[in-house]
C-alpha cells in the first residue's frame, strides 16, 4: 500500500516539476552558449545602437493569436496556371480579370498543400513566430500572421512569383531564350561584398552547375543576365568558365530586400496563381485589453470559486483550492509544451475547463457528505466518495471530449484552439481532481488526524 501511495506521490511531483519548467522557464536561455527558440524579457541584456542603450521589450510568454496580438489576415484564393510551368505564376488583385480561360492544370489537394508548404517557408522567413496558414474548401487559403510589425511586406512577400531566370544578352540589346532556372538552385543567401553592398549569394545542384559552367564556357565575353519575376537584377560580363555553381546576384539592394529576396527564392516558386481576395489588418490595442481582462476575470473566477469551496465544502474545500492551483500550472505548462497558440476561444476554453475542474470537486466532495450522513468514518467516506463519483465523472468528460474531437476535426482557427486547450484543461482536471485532490485531502487527514465529519461540513 506504503508503495502504491508513494508512486501517486512521486507521479504528481513529477508532472507538477515538468510543467512548472514548461510554463515558467521553457524559453529561459540559462547558457548563452544554448540556443534557445526565444528568450523571455528578464534575461535579455539592453542592447546599444550608437551609444544609446535601447529599452528592452517585453516578450509573451506564450504565443498569442492574431485576435490578442495584432497583426494580418489575409485569404488567398489559387487559380490555374495559364501552362504547366510552375515558374509563371503570378499574383493578381481581387478586381483583376483572367486574360484567359484555358485552365491546363486545375488546382488539386495536392497543389493547395504545396502552396501551403511553400507559403509558410516564406513567413517564417520574416521571422514570424507561428503563423497560422490552413486551407478553407478546394481553392482557398487562409493566413494569419500574429505580432508582425510590417504587414506590407508579408502580403508582398506572399504574392511574389519567384521566378529565377538565366538569358543571354544579344548584341542589339535583346535576350534570348531561358537557359537556366531557378529550379536548378539549392540555397541563396543574403551576404555584402567587399564594400559592404548588400547581394543575394547563391549556389546550383549538380545538373544545374555543369549547364552553368558550359552557358560560361561557351559564351565567353558575352553578358548573362539574372532575372528575377522577370525583372533583370544585374548582366555581369563572363571573363571565363564558371564552374561549381555559386554566384552572386547584384543590385540596389537594401539588405533586408536582399534577405527576404533570398527567403522567397529558397521558399520555391508558387504552383498556382493567387489572387488576395481579403487583407485586413488587426491592430494589437483590443488585443492587449482583451488579455489584461480575461486574466483579471479568471483571477476574479479562482478567488469566488476558493471562497465557495472553503464555505460549503471546508477540509475538502483547502484540498480542492490547492488541486486548481496545480491545475492551471499544468494546463500552462502543456501549453507551453505544444506550442500553443492562445486566442480569445482558447482563454474561454481554459476557463470552461476550470469550472468543469470544480464540478468534478462538487460531486465528490458531495458523495462524502452522503457518506459521511450515513455514518462512515471520514476516511472511508473519502474512497467511498471518490469510489461511488468516478464513473459519472468519467462518462460526463468523456462526452465532452467527444465533442471537442468534433470541433477540432471539423473547426478551423480560433475553434481548433479552442478545442485544444479545452480537451488539454479536461484531462488535466481528471488527473488534479481524483489523484491530486484525494492525495491532499487523505494527507491532511492523517497529518492532523481528523476524524470529526464537521470539517467536511456535516452535522450528525
């Protein structure tokens, strides 16, 4: 039995440890050596921009959606290609019109997935912490982009082609045909030359470098010209065999133009046409009084709920007090553990998920009292209790997460967050009432050897 209560007792020291590192110190960089995905506030050193140490900002501790944070959404819809190459997408505005109706590849799951792919590739690119990016019906794409500062340059990034071309120019100033692309290309990168100009660097496969260093070989004194979404980015003059397969693309660059540039080529060119048919622009205000006043109305919700456990249920009630304490430190740190992303339905979900934690309290707590009437002890009230409570508790959550499978299945956004924090808050709340919970009220029971039913509130 000794072994049997230690292990309960060692499970919930465990999961109480592990969720505590989660929800409070997962994004500490204790090392500076370590790497860590981001840094929480406190740890940050100022930084100094020309001699002037700049105030340090203050990073959520927890990913916050577009309704909380501010930022864009934006849906796009996908239109065939006017042809088979993926190189000739191009974006268009919501009140533009196809100048053809031949469609010769129809847009499939399969082409809305790459879209998808390569869309997220390119707004992580901005440095943009979780975005959400989902596809609604066959042809649409919905992308929210959370916290982000410039929301020009996303839609801009979003509707570029990346098309990379290599022509040769002719004597009478025109170009020939394509003879290399940007599907030959492994990576770019922004880098600065010698006198510190921003360029795009950039490096072949294998097929693509032997066709680059012949193109060089053979065309000696002529100038190759790079084009970029059909923009001609500069026209060196080839001096001799370029072989290996790197290069640098020159221009007027700023460096960040130079970066996202590099980003977009990395990120593939779009399978499909796009055509933005909504942007809207979320700003961070609402957002930040939405958080301030669901967390004063969840503070406001644990003191009435402690102070109504603590009257009705007394002994049980402490128990039950410290069991929900426990509870929003480890539904906070499962949070924190998948990365969650927190929007308004999520903090109503976690919320719901409270007030279904006290209602698994209420009916135990109510069973002893029954048992306790009938005149058993207050131990054996207490298995008694939780024994005879159990299966309606486990049937009552079951059906909720039945629905929240639903919701989560066939929501999208702000619902499947919902839903996920919602399931998270349930099972955490079975785990805190009927093990921690009943760990807490035995071991009170035995530290201060009460065997009188008025601390659970009944009279005999």
């Amino acid at each position: 039995m000794k072994q049997k209560v230690g292990g309960k007792v060692a499970l919930i020291l465990v999961v109480l440890v592990v969720s505590v590192w989660f929800a409070f110190f997962k994004n500490v960089d204790f090392f500076s050596t370590l790497k860590t995905r981001k840094v929480t506030y406190f740890m940050k050193k100022p930084a100094m921009v020309n001699g002037v140490v700049q105030p340090i900002e203050k990073e959520d501790a927890f990913n916050l959606g577009l309704d909380l944070k501010g930022g864009v959404y934006v849906v796009i819809k996908a239109t065939p290609l006017e042809n088979n190459s993926t190189e000739t997408a191009a974006i268009t505005t919501a009140t533009s019109v196809a100048t053809t109706e031949q469609a010769i590849k129809p847009i499939t799951l399969e082409t809305m997935n790459i879209l998808q792919e390569i869309m997220e590739k390119r707004i992580n690119g901005l440095g943009v912490s979780e975005p959400v990016i989902q596809i609604s019906g066959e042809d649409r794409l919905i992308i929210e982009i959370p916290g982000i500062k410039n929301p020009d340059d996303a839609i801009r990034m979003m509707g570029k082609t990346a098309k990379l071309e290599f022509k040769l120019q002719n004597e009478d100033g025109t170009y020939g045909e394509v003879l290399l692309t940007g599907k030959s290309l492994v990576k770019a990168e922004a880098t600065v030359d010698q006198m510190g100009r921003a360029q795009i660097a950039f490096e072949l496969d294998a097929a693509g470098a032997m066709k680059f260093a012949q193109i060089t070989k053979e065309n000696i004194g002529r100038n190759v010209c790079i084009f970029f979404d059909g923009e001609m980015q500069t026209a060196p003059k080839i001096q001799s065999e370029i072989a290996g397969g790197k290069g640098v693309i020159t221009g007027s660059y700023k460096y960040q133009e130079a970066k996202d540039m590099a980003s977009i080529l990395n990120s593939g060119a779009l399978p499909a046409d796009i055509k933005i048919i909504e942007t809207r622009v979320v700003g961070p205000t609402l957002g930040r009084e939405s958080v301030d006043q669901s967390f004063k109305a969840g503070i406001l919700a644990l003191i009435l709920i402690g102070v109504f456990m603590l009257v009705v249920y007394r002994l049980p009630g402490i128990a039950a007090n410290i069991s929900l304490m426990i509870f929003g430190v480890i539904v906070f740190g499962a949070m924190n553990f998948i990365d969650a992303t927190i929007t308004l339905p999520g903090i109503a979900g976690f919320i719901l998920s409270l007030g279904m934690a006290v209602d698994v309290n209420v009916l135990l707590f109510s069973r002893m009292k029954e048992e306790l009437q009938m005149g058993n002890t207050v131990l054996g009230a207490v298995d008694a209790g939780f024994k005879k409570a159990f299966t309606s508790i486990f049937d009552s959550n079951m059906t909720t997460l039945l629905i929240t499978a639903v919701l989560f299945y066939l929501g999208t956004g702000p619902v499947r967050g919902f839903a996920i924090i919602l399931t998270i808050g349930i099972l955490v709340s079975l785990f805190t009432s009927i093990t921690v919970s009943r760990m807490l009220l035995k071991a009170i029971i035995h530290l201060f050897k009460i065997e009188n039913p008025i601390f659970f509130g009944v009279r005999r």
